[in-house]
C-alpha cells in the first residue's frame, strides 16, 4: 500500500556505543557534507526533514530560493 513503508530514521542506522567508536574516551565523529539535487517540487527538503527529525512533513511550504 502506498504510504506505509517505513524509512529507517539516521540514528536507527548508527552503530550502537562501544564497538570501536571512542577515541581517547571521547566519542569520534565523522562529518559530512551532503549536497541534494533534483527538480522543483520533488521532495528534497521534506527528504532531508525526514532523516533529521525523524517526521516526515505532510504539508507543502516551498523553499525559499534566492
């Protein structure tokens, strides 16, 4: 059924604490940057939303470009 599947949240897909990620006691952290292309209206910010807040936003507010 359309609208059912569940993403996986980005915190679902982080390795559980202490298996190899301290570093001196101190948490490692990796940082990326991520670019997200594709056409007007196709669900990039509401994507992004989606692995940053766990929530998935059921209405549409275009993002400001400039």
């Amino acid at each position: 059924m359309p609208g059912t599947s569940q993403v996986p949240s980005l915190t679902a897909l982080q390795p559980p604490h202490g298996d190899g990620g301290h570093k001196g006691g101190h948490l490692a952290k990796d940082h990326y940057r991520v670019v997200v292309l594709g056409a007007a209206r196709v669900g990039k910010t509401a994507i992004v939303h989606q692995f940053l807040y766990d929530e998935f936003p059921v209405d549409y507010f275009a993002t400001v470009e400039e």
